[in-house]
C-alpha cells in the first residue's frame, strides 16, 4: 500500500476499452509517480501480531524540477495455519503452511515541458508459500516433526515468537509437521516504459510498452514443476477533443482511437500444446456531455491466433433529474479467453475450452445530498448479464479439480451502497442480491451467494480515530453440481488508530483486530480462513 498512490474501479464489461477478462469490470492500480509540490517525501510501515506474523515497507519519493521520482520495499512473513482440514481431500496434509511475501519498485519520470512526460517503472514482486500436495487422498501416517523436518527448529522460534507477540486467547493451535512442505513460489518482474503528450490543445498522445516475465516453481507429490510465461504489451492511444463548430456545439465531445498488440510465451518443465498467442487490437470511443446528458460509446476488434476476430462493444446514457438525482442505463458485450494453464496445465486442464462471451444490462439511480457539515451518497445499481461458456471448476469426490464451460448462464442482481460521513462520522455500505444461474442444468453458479454485504462505520475522536467492519455473505456451493455446500457467514472486526506529530513527521500507532468471533467459514471448500487475529505496528510519513 506504501507505493499506491489511487486504486480506480470500473463495474460492468468493459472489453471494449480493456480487452479480454473485462467480463465483470477492472481495477486499475495506480502507483506513485513522485510528489510535485515538495522535494522529498517519505513513509513507512511495520506491524507485527498472531501466528508470528510481521511486515513492514518503507517508500520515498521526490521532486527534481523535470523529474520526478519514487522507490519502495517491502515484505510480510508469517508462519501460517494449517491450509486444509478435511483428512478426505486427496491434498490433505495436516501441517503448518506459512508464507513470506517481498517486493521492490522504483520509478522515473522525466517532464521538459508541461505538454511531455516520460516515465520508465520497475516492480519485482516474490511469494513463497507453502501448500498441502503429495499426502494422497486420507492423508498419511503422522511423523516427528524434529525427526524429519528441516525447519523444525524455526518451527520452535515462530512458537516463542507467538508467545511474545501474541494474546493468549489469539495463539495458533498447536503445530503438527509432516515431512517437508511443499511450496508454490511466484517471481514477477515488470518493466514499462510510457510517454503522455499534448501535441495541440485539442489533440493528447499515450503510448505505452510493458515487458513482463512470471516465473512460477511449485512441487507436489514428490517432483518440482517450474513454468515461465513472458508478456509483451505495445499500445498507442489518441484522443482528440472535436469541436464541431458554432452550429454543432452540441455534438462537441473527445474521441479515442487506439491499437494494442499483447505476446504471450509460456515455457517450462511440461510442453504444452500451445505455448504461445498474440494478440492484436483496434479500439474506438467517443465521450459527449451537453446539458444534464452524458454519452459513451465504444468499440473493439481483438484479434488471435487462436480464435480469431473477438469484436465488444458498449453504450452507456447518463441523465441529472436534479443536481442531486442522476440516473444512467448501459449495455456492453465481452469476452475472456481461457488462459493457458486452463487450457494445458498438468492433471487439471480442459484443451476443449471455449472463450467466453457476454452481455450486460445495467441501470442505476444515485442521489447525492449535501449538509452543513456532511455528505451522503446513495447509489442503486441494477444488472442482467447472459454469458455464453462461462469457464467454471468442477471437482470430484476427492476435491481433484478442473475447468468446464457452462453452456448458457444468467447472471441477475441488485446493488444497494451508501457512502457518506457526518462531522466526525463516516459509514461506508454496500448490499449485493444476485441471482447466478446455470440455465442448462438449473444449478447455482459456484461460489456466487445470493446475498453478500459489508458495512464501515469509523469516528474521529481528536487525535484518535476507531472503525468497526463487517462482512457478510450467504451459503453458496463449492462446484458446478451444486454437490458441494458451503455456509454462510457473518465477520467482525475493528481497528483503532493514534496520529501522533513529532518533530515533522507523523505517527500513526494502530491496532487490528480481525474476526472478532472467531467465525471458521471458507472461500473455497476445504480451505481454512485465518481466525481471529491482531496485528500492532506504527506508520509515519515525513
């Protein structure tokens, strides 16, 4: 978090300006680009708490005149719980999986004039965690721990650890080891160059080259599996602002028209049946705004190798009733094509899968109203979206999984989301129903409850701020048969916060506790969320 600087969101399909996988929206994460107002800035973090977790990060950023700049480094260790706890999963192994997290980031970018800038960005991103593979299905005989594992002895530390960091009633249960852990490490480099330009008043140039490398090792059932998937991304954006003169002022509004081209290559210990696709891209958009009307409208051609000529498209109608009453209504196509690891990967992939393709209805109603001292917003978004060999996981018995296409699928839903602060108070809302089916079989989608939710309320008290949170969701099923059940369930937590200036730098001391409760639930079958838990630590920025 130390080195974002915003994080957008986008709901709907939006294919027609993002590409492929914009089926149900993007986030786009933006990262610090320097701060132009002072010459140096800085901040860091470090917290610490249950099952000998800690992390910590420390970024800084700054303001040469022409160019401006930023670097940050980071990461988070911890020793984990045990990933599954069902002895009939063919993973099961009842040992502790932990994790360690690193990153590295930097970038420069160069401004001659207010009309040109050149930023080149880095970031290097490392995950090591271990898993539960190689047991077989019924787990396997139980062995010690000091005998026959080699981080035994860290085993002890992070016990110690545990007891000097941790509440008693928050301590990990007790640790039993089977042999050696298996692990997943991913290592992602990226490497992007990119230039804004304003050529005339009306007219501004993008242009945008990105090289990025994912190298994946993994063992499991005693062999190692290494996999390395190479990106290229070249894209070229132009927007012009048209005016249409006196007598079409009306129609005055800013066009897009850009192309993209996207390699990808993947190599590693098992040869797929195709290791590499490009894709080749034309994108079109026009935005228009007169009156209480808002219109945008957009186009696109994906091109590959696989399956040829993809077009999306979308349209989207604002209208204000009043300055505080706005309503909107949209449709837009999309499609995502299935990656190569669902197409070709070892035991679990399904070389018959479909791109999918949808269509998305949306509407929605916002009022926003002003008081002396406060602002509330509330927002009511309805959505019906058909998708055409929706890729979904279908598991056996033994949890052994696989991707399928869904012939026809109907996904249906309400958002109700309130957003608004008062004085010292804030509350955050937001309430999704959805109706997520398979219309071929009947079944609910997987992992898709009808009802999910979360609310925020914090207050500000001086120097002090408190929050609490919950999350909630209803029962949903682990597979496409509708086989499998998962529960629902409700999650507490509250967090505490004290600014403290000192010497021109500000502390932020903070307190989380996660689930409150305790509640167990699961994302996915099978696999165990963390309990209650509590993390301390400091922030400061300078």
């Amino acid at each position: 978090l130390s080195v974002i600087e915003r994080i957008e969101i986008v709901r709907g399909a939006a294919s027609s300006l993002y590409g492929a996988d914009a089926l149900g929206g993007v986030i786009q994460i933006f990262t610090k680009r320097g701060n132009t107002q002072q010459k140096f800035s800085g901040n860091a973090e470090l917290a610490c708490g249950s099952r000998g977790t800690c992390k910590g990060d420390i970024a800084a950023s700054g303001n040469l005149g022409v160019a401006l700049w930023s670097i940050g480094l980071g990461g988070e260790e911890s020793s984990g719980q045990n990933a599954i706890t069902n002895p009939v999963n063919y993973d099961y192994n009842p040992d502790i999986d932990g994790y360690r997290n690193t990153y590295q980031t930097a970038m420069l970018s160069w401004r001659p004039s207010d009309d040109h800038r050149v930023t080149f960005s880095f970031f290097r991103d490392q995950q090591k965690a271990d898993i539960d593979a190689g047991l077989g299905a019924g787990g396997g005989s139980l062995v010690s721990p000091a005998a026959t594992h080699p981080d035994a002895g860290k085993d002890a530390e992070r016990n110690l650890y545990d007891r000097l960091f941790t509440l008693p009633f928050l301590r990990g249960r007790q640790k039993v080891t089977i042999g050696a852990d298996d692990y997943s490490e991913t290592v992602l480099r990226q490497s992007n160059l990119s230039g804004n330009h304003r050529l005339t008043d009306s007219w501004t140039v993008n242009w945008q080259a990105t090289l990025r490398d994912n190298q994946l090792t993994s063992t499991g059932y005693g062999n190692q599996y290494r996999y390395n998937t190479r990106g290229k991304e070249f894209s070229v954006h132009n927007t012009v602002s048209l005016d249409w003169g006196d007598a079409l002022q009306s129609l005055n509004g800013d066009l897009l028209v850009g192309a993209e081209y996207r390699s990808e290559k993947v190599t590693g210990t098992v040869v797929y049946d195709e290791d590499q696709r490009d894709t080749a891209s034309v994108l079109m958009a026009y935005r228009w705004q007169h009156g209480a009307h808002s219109v945008f409208t957009s186009g696109r051609i994906d091109h590959t190798e696989q399956y040829g000529n993809k077009p999306t498209g979308g349209f989207q109608y604002g209208y204000e009733l009043t300055p505080n009453w706005k309503v909107a209504a949209g449709i837009a196509t999309a499609f995502k094509a299935p990656t190569f690891n669902d197409l070709y990967y070892p035991n679990y992939a399904n070389p018959y899968l479909l791109p999918e393709k949808s269509t998305s209805f949306e509407a929605s109603v916002s009022h926003t109203r002003a008081f002396e001292k406060g602002r509330i917003l509330f927002k009511t978004t309805a959505w019906h979206t058909r998708v055409r060999d929706l890729i979904v996981i279908q598991c056996d018995a033994l949890y052994k999984c696989f991707p399928e296409n869904v012939n026809r699928a109907k996904i249906s839903g309400v958002n109700f989301s309130v957003d608004g602060y008062w004085q010292d108070y804030t509350s955050v809302l937001s309430l999704d129903w959805q109706h997520a089916k398979d219309e071929t079989t009947g079944n609910t989608l997987p992992r898709r409850a009808k009802l999910h939710g979360s609310a925020t309320f914090g207050k500000t008290w001086g120097e002090f701020y408190t929050a609490v949170n919950t999350t909630f969701s209803g029962r949903r099923f682990d597979d496409a048969m509708n086989a499998r059940q998962m529960g629902g369930y409700g999650i507490v937590s509250f967090v505490a916060e004290w600014r403290q200036p000192v010497a021109g730098t500000t502390l932020i001391w903070f307190a989380k506790l996660n689930n409150i409760f305790d509640k167990k639930y699961e994302l996915a079958a099978d696999y165990q969320t963390e309990g209650r838990s509590l993390m301390t630590g400091v922030r400061g920025s300078w």
